[in-house]
C-alpha cells in the first residue's frame, strides 16, 4: 500500500541551502515516487538566541516506507549531514521534519 509523505527541511547555517539539496538528493534515493519540492523560502529565527535567518524547503512524496522507518532514515541523513544534539532553540545545519503521512487506498 502507497503512502504519502510530507517531509519540511530547513537550517540555520551558511550552507543550509547546500544541506537541504544534498538531504533531498538522499531522500530521492529512498523508496520514494512523485518526488515534488517546493521553492526555498526564508523565514526568521524566533529565539533569545541570536541566529540567522532559516532557509527552509517542503517536498511531498509517496513511499512504501513505514512511519518509523521513514523517521529513522530522515534521522540518518540529518545526522550525516553534520546534526547533533541541541538546545531546542539554537541555530541548527540541518532538520527533517515528517509533517504527514498518509496511507493511500
């Protein structure tokens, strides 16, 4: 049975851009069909934390990968791409955010 994936991505540093391109381009290599991608767009950071401004990105997929192995897949990219544990709010390379998911059928 198909799903369909809403997956957000976006980060903080100089290169975020670069970092979302390369976390797309390994999301593609997954299970996935009908890969779309939205335009980058910039938003700013709210924290007490002085930071730079987030470029961020949505794609929507369709998987037949499960929720969790979808989730731990988009955590081994985050985390090949140089994420590590942070205070919530402290600027960021890179994040995967699975906003929804939907079996189709």
């Amino acid at each position: 049975m198909c799903k369909k994936a809403t997956v957000a991505l976006g980060g903080n540093y100089s290169n975020t851009k670069d970092l979302i391109m390369q976390a797309l381009t390994k999301l593609k290599g997954l299970s996935i069909k009908e890969f779309k991608v939205s335009s980058f767009f910039q938003t700013r950071a709210i924290s007490p934390i002085e930071q730079n401004d987030f470029f961020n990105a949505v794609c929507i997929f369709y998987t037949d990968l499960s929720p969790s192995v979808l989730f731990h897949e988009m955590a081994m990219i985050e985390k090949s791409l140089g994420k590590v544990p942070k205070p919530k709010e402290a600027p960021r390379p890179i994040d995967l955010d699975l906003l929804f998911y939907e079996i189709l059928g």
